[in-house]
C-alpha cells in the first residue's frame, strides 16, 4: 500500500513540474531583458538570509516586497498613493480647539516700534538704540553764549558774582576759536576777612584778597566726546563734553574801607564800603562743561572755569606809596592837594572832598590807601566759578 502510494505522488510530481516549465522560462527570459536594460545600474545588496525553521523549512518573518516591474512603452506612471493622515491618538472627538491671534504674540505696539531719529524711544525693551553721526553739525557755525549767572565757588577771602558773554567759532567740528568777556557787578571781601578786620583787627594780605572786576580773553575751545539721550519720551538730545582755556587781561580793584557808620551833628549815616582801583593784571582760564544742544539753534550751557590772575597791590587808584605819604602831610596841614608832586596817574580826586550824603570825608581814607602799599605784595590767584547759561547757533 505504502509503495502504490509513494509511486502516485512521484507521478504527480512529474506532471505538475512539466505544467510550470514554461513559466519559470519566461521569468528567466524577462529576468534576462531588465539586465540587458539596466546594465549600468549596480547590482542590489543581496538580502539577508531567512532564519531556518526548526523542521528546516523557510519562514519568512514579514510579507515580502512586491517585485518593481518595467513599464511598457506608453503607459502612464501610476500616482503616488496620498500620504495617510496622522492618527488622532488619544484626544476624543469632541475636545475644544484654541485659537491664537498673531497680534497677541507680539510684545511690541505699533507705537513702540515707531523711531525717533532712528532710535525706538517708545520701546521699553529696549536699553541702547543706536550708534550714529551728530544730527547738528557744529563746523562753520558761530555760536554766543550768555551766562547770567557766574559764581565763584572757592572764595577764601574773596567773593565773585557776575555774568559773562562768550563767543566762538567752530573751525572744525571738535575745534573752535573763542573770545570770552565777564563782568563781576558783586565783588567783595569773605565774611572770614571780614571778621578778622572787625575783631582782631587783622587781615589777609592785600595780594591775597584782590577781588577781579572784569576780563577779556581769547581762547580756544575743543569737544573731545559727544553724545545723546532721551529727553523725555519723545526727544533726542545731543550732548558734547567742552574743554576751555585763554589768555587775556583783568581789572582788579581792592577794598580800602569796609561798610561803617559816620555820626554827624547827631546824626547817622551809614557809609558804604569804598575800593580803589588796583590795576590791570594778566588773566587765563582753563575749565570744563557740558553742553546740551535742544534743537538746530539752541543750546543750554553748564561750565566750570578756573580763572588764574596775578596779583600785586603797590599802586591804588593809580597812587603809589610816596603819593600816600605827601596827601597825608598836606591832610594834617589841612593844604590842597593841587600842587602836590604827585605822579601821573595818582587819582588824588578821589580822597578829597566830603561825601553829601553821608558827610564822610574822603581824606580819612588816606591812611587805609597807604597801609595796603605799604607792604607790596604778590600773589597769584584762583578764583574757580560756575557758570551757568544757554547760547544761540547761526
């Protein structure tokens, strides 16, 4: 029974192998063609053998690729197949959608973005704008500045208050010629001088307290840095650091009498305190400010200057020592003044005479003349002050 059996599949066997002979013929001719067709191409990377089943059989792990047949001539290129949407997940079907608005993203306004002179003045997140040229050019421009305001600072034994009148040329943007005029309408001795006159009778030497009346100077000036900031919210201010100096000359005068009273036939006046004139005397500055430029035209002006003068009292009122002396006699001789020998530009007028207001006679202050000269002395001072001022550009 066993062999009847084994000799029918070894018929069926045969037959069935002679039904697909002709079929794995035309595979191994077309197989044949696609080399011939595609002799260039390289070969694929041969596949990796299947894993043997234990009963040696071959068992493929997955469904295998479908062979890429050529197209005949003619045929169309099938379209390739629309990409599958992306699963949902896990989110259920009636979970809320959120919409954002693009202008809620934004962390700036129209407004903050708007530029002032190119720089965002209105954005608050912003720290430093940018870096550009002066919007004012200062080359070729004339520029005068009034300070109605020029106050000493250091005064020891002196006190200045008055105002000045600058005027400059810019040669260059960072160079200028200036010519500087001041004119102190306060000038006095220190309350310390003041108090040493009137309790112990002392004070600072003459050369020491000259106090200066006005000067003219010409000078140059120089802006080594310039800048600008935020005025406010919507202005851009233009800033220069100035640097002074100059050379000229100064009036100077001193005090001969301070502030007194004078009691006449009963009566009191006061009588205001008296200089006298001490001469011209060689003066330069040197000094430092800031200037604030608002606009094409204007300009604010803050400086401090260090005024530097020589000082030598051995003439007052144009009288020298030996001037002194001969007013003096002829003042105890109760004589004129007129025909004194007196040098050229002695002012003698002025200690002669009895004032009509205050009944002072001037001869007593004959004696305080000669005191101050008596004793040449020499100094040099420095009388450092704060001016304060705006200017106009043209």
């Amino acid at each position: 029974m066993r062999t009847i059996l084994s000799f029918a599949l070894l018929v069926s066997a045969a037959a069935q192998a002679q039904t697909l002979a002709p079929a794995g013929a035309v595979l191994v001719r077309s197989s044949l063609a696609m080399q011939a067709q595609d002799s260039e191409a390289p070969p694929p990377p041969p596949s990796p053998a299947a894993p043997r089943h234990e009963m040696g059989s071959s068992v493929p792990d997955q469904a295998p690729a479908p062979e890429a047949r050529p197209l005949s001539t003619g045929q169309a290129e099938p379209e390739a197949a629309a990409p599958a949407p992306a699963p949902a997940g896990d989110m259920p079907a009636d979970a809320p959608t959120v919409t954002v608005d693009e202008s809620e993203l934004r962390t700036t306004t129209a407004e903050q973005q708007r530029l002032v002179h190119g720089a965002p003045l209105y954005n608050p997140n912003v720290a430093v704008h940018i870096v550009q040229k002066k919007r004012f050019a200062d080359e070729g421009q004339h520029e005068f500045a009034l300070y109605p305001v020029a106050v000493q600072v250091n005064g020891k034994f002196t006190n200045h208050l008055g105002s000045a009148l600058h005027y400059t040329y810019h040669l260059q943007e960072n160079f200028a010629l200036q010519v500087a005029g001041q004119y102190n309408w306060y000038t006095d001795e220190s309350d310390f001088n003041l108090e040493l006159i009137d309790k112990v009778r002392e004070q600072a030497q003459a050369a020491s307290s000259l106090l200066l009346q006005w000067g003219t100077q010409v000078g140059v000036e120089v802006t080594p840095l310039y800048g600008k900031f935020a005025f406010y919210d919507n202005t851009l201010a233009q800033f220069s650091v100035v640097l002074n100096g100059g050379a000229g000359v100064g009036g100077t005068r001193h005090l001969i009498r301070p502030e007194v009273s004078n009691q006449v036939g009963g009566e009191t006046f006061t009588v205001p305190a008296r200089f006298g004139a001490a001469g011209n005397k060689f003066l330069g500055s040197v000094g430092g400010g800031f200037r604030l430029q608002l606009g094409d035209s204007y300009a604010v002006r803050l400086e401090v200057k260090d005024l530097i003068y020589t000082a030598r009292v051995d003439r007052v009122d144009g009288c020298n020592l030996a001037d002194f002396e001969q007013m003096e006699a002829a003042r105890v001789a109760n004589a004129p003044f007129e025909g004194l020998p007196l040098s050229g530009g002695c002012k003698y007028q002025k200690f002669d005479g009895v004032d009509p207001k205050t009944r002072k006679n001037y001869r007593e202050d004959i004696i305080l003349g000669r005191d101050l000269v008596e004793e040449p002395s020499s100094d040099v001072l420095n009388n450092v002050s704060f001016y304060a001022g705006f200017s106009v550009l043209f």
